[in-house]
C-alpha cells in the first residue's frame, strides 16, 4: 500500500470525529479557519460508486448492507464512519479501512468520488507443530505457549511463541535453549501454521538437594516429599511446587508457622547444579479439646485456616470465628468457645492450645405448621421443607434428618404436627 493510500485511509478515520469539532469552533470563533485536509475537497462530492474488497469466505451480499452510503448521494463522513464501526464491530477483521477514489472529466475536473472499502480479516491458528529436541514433554510445552486452535493470531505471534518457548526451557533446565518459529498462511481459509524447531540443548542438571535452616522432621522425609530428584534438569516450576508441598506437610504435622524460603542455586564447575531450600519448622503445636460434644475433634480441627503468612494469634482468632459459626449454623445459639495457649517446656519448639466449649442447649423443632395454604395440603408442604434442608445440609457429618411423615403417620402422629425433637441447622 502506498504511501498516499495510507493517509487517506487514516484521514478518513478521522474525519467523523473531527468535523463536529471543527464546525463548532468555526461558528464560535471569528477568526478564519485553518488551511483545510489534504482531501477535504472530496467531502460533499456525489458518490459515483461503492466497492467492497473482502477474502473468502465472507460474501458481499451480507457484508454491503452494513455499508449505509448512498450512492448518487453527497457523500457524508458520518455515514461512512458508521459503516466503519458496523464492519469492525463484527469481529472478523484485523483491520477496516475506506480509501477515496476521486473521478475527474476529460477536463480534470472533479465529477464525483468512489469508495472502496477494504477488510482484511483475522487469521487463526489451525497447527502448532513442535520438532527437533524438546526435553520436556510436549504437553506442557504446549501449555507454556498459552496458544490453541482457533485462536487469534497476528505479526506478532511467531515473537510471542519464541518467548514464552525459550522461557519455559530455560526454567526447565536448559539454558542453551534454542529455537526458531516458522509461519505457513492458508490463504482460502484465513488459517496459519506454527512450526517450532527446538534444540534444547545440554541440560543443567540437579548435582545435590539440601536442607538447610531448623527443618525439625528427617531430610529423608522431606526428599520423599519433594518431586525434584537428584539427576533431573533443574525445573524452576517443579521446585516452586515442591516448595508448596513442604509447606503443607508441615502444617499437616502441627507445625503451623513454618517457613519454606525459595530455592537457593549454586552452579558448579562442571555446569550442573546444587539447590538449597531453607526451612524453619517454628513451634510444633499440640491441640486438646473439652466439652465438643456435637462436634468431634477431627471436625473442629479442619476448621482451623491453613495460612501459615498470618501470625498464630491472628490464626487463632479466625479458628475461634469459625468454630462458632459451625455451632450456630446446627442450632447451638448460645455456644461460647475459648482457645487458651499453654507454652510448653521448651518455649520456642512446643506449645498446646486448647479449645474449651461451652455448647449450651440447642435450638430445637417442637413443631411444623402450616396457615393460609388451601391450594397445597400440610403433609406436601412438609416434604418439600424436608427437601429442601435435605439438599442443603444433606452432606454434613452433623445433620441428623427428621423422621420422615409416613413413619409418623404409622405411629400414630398428625401429619403436620409435632416433630420429634432434634438439634437444627442454622
């Protein structure tokens, strides 16, 4: 596209927006106006013919109605700017652009102006091919690349591929990566190929993994638990993980203000490897429980919050929060519950919280009733609230289900009266 094609095109991009502004100022303002556009003399000109120029598989017929441009008509930059919103507007293209097409007598002068409209439509991945030497499965390579079928894809995509490849191999262990991304264009269909040809090159791999720092539970145990092994190219991401899993093993063990520091890496002469996590365990905690009667121990303690970021009393006062919650929701209104923190012989290496709870009585059902419901009987209304409780606290350990109503009934009892009394969730 020439130059000049270039400039008319972006001048008619702005001429909508422009040309309210410029007539108001005008009006307003006594001074005489600028010098005017390079083209504005085409503006008002009887529009001689309109074409559209569009690849397959778009058709004309259902694109040229969205052009609202009359032809025989002055032409209207708000009209041709409309049209420009309507077509971009569907999604399909990359780019929209109307270029002038003056028409001039044998003489030169100007008799009317054309319009073409160009619409150069998106591309879409249909491949991404990988070859050559990956060293690491493909399917997280892929993953990395955060591109799949159907998406879109522009000049910029073979750079973007490049990145995040050479990236994730790096990470994963090799840093000699190298690549190159090649492009193939279907032109009939709009759809591109990928091709990326990787060398992974030497990996770097993991000579050694120590543990350093006040880890309180055996280095053998802490290895089995890490999925990084000593031989394997170093993966940045699988020691993240590995990180992550310490940390929740020592909050499993009780150890609920440990610390897992990210892994330290020491290169070695012969271009491998040594890494080292640095943990400190902190204070083992023990739990005991007094008076959960309603709640067994296992259940209280899932409640407490797993984030090791927040301090122990802060933790502690979120775990009393939710213990209540759980008594109100099953009908215990006036539980109290108290958490007391006993150090132990060693100060910083052991200490035991107790949870002491005051359920009181439960709120219970004595009775279901039913006014003011003609058109539905009792006994239905009943089951749909069984339903529906049913559905909603079904799956928890604490909920103990009414009597359904036909035992009822064999036993002689009202359909809609009393309930044999049992503790409710709130």
């Amino acid at each position: 596209m020439s130059a000049s094609r270039r400039r008319r095109a972006a001048w008619w991009l702005l001429v909508a927006l422009s040309f309210g502004a410029r007539a108001a100022l005008a009006a307003a303002s006594p001074c005489p106006p600028g010098p005017a556009e390079p083209y504005a003399h085409v503006v008002g000109q009887r529009v001689t013919d309109v074409q559209l120029k569009v690849p397959r598989p778009h058709k004309l017929s259902e694109l040229r109605p969205l052009i609202d441009v009359r032809v025989g008509e002055p032409l209207d930059p708000s009209e041709v700017q409309a049209a420009l919103v309507r077509l971009f507007a569907l999604g399909h293209f990359a780019q929209v652009e109307v270029f002038d097409l003056p028409q001039r007598n044998a003489q030169g002068q100007l008799t009317g102006v054309g319009l073409l409209f160009v619409l150069t439509p998106k591309s879409r991945l249909r491949t991404l091919h990988l070859r050559g030497r990956l060293g690491v499965e493909p399917a997280r390579l892929r993953q990395a690349l955060r591109l799949v079928r159907e998406d879109e894809v522009d000049a910029g995509t073979a750079a973007m591929l490049h990145r995040h490849a050479l990236a994730f191999l790096r990470q994963s262990g090799y840093p000699a990566a190298r690549l190159q991304v090649r492009s193939q264009a279907m032109q009939l269909s709009g759809h591109v190929d990928f091709i990326l040809e990787v060398d992974a090159g030497r990996a770097q791999r993991l000579a050694h993994l120590d543990f350093t720092g006040n880890p309180r539970l055996p280095a053998t145990v802490l290895a089995d638990i890490c999925h990084s092994r000593v031989g394997d190219p170093v993966d940045l991401q699988r020691l993240q993980a590995d990180r992550e899993q310490l940390r929740k093993t020592f909050i499993a063990h009780d150890f609920l203000q440990a610390q897992v520091a990210p892994p330290i890496l020491r290169p070695r002469a012969d271009g491998d490897v040594d890494v080292a996590l640095r943990l400190d365990a902190g204070p083992r905690i023990d739990f005991a429980y007094l008076n959960n009667h309603a709640l067994s121990d296992a259940f209280v303690r899932a409640l407490l919050p797993q984030d090791n970021v927040l301090a122990l009393p802060a933790q502690l006062r979120l775990w009393r929060q939710a213990i209540l919650t759980a008594y109100q929701r099953r009908g215990y209104l006036s539980a109290h519950v108290q958490l007391h923190q006993v150090p132990g012989r060693q100060l910083a290496q052991h200490t035991t919280v107790v949870v002491q709870v005051d359920e009181g009585t439960p709120l219970r059902v004595a009775r279901i009733q039913f006014t003011g419901n003609a058109a539905l009987p009792s006994d239905l209304r009943e089951h749909q609230c069984r339903a529906l409780v049913q559905r909603e606290l079904g799956d928890d350990p604490a909920f103990e289900p009414l009597r359904p109503v036909d035992q009822r009934r064999r036993s002689g009892r009202a359909s809609s009266s009393r309930v044999a009394p049992s503790p409710t969730h709130i």
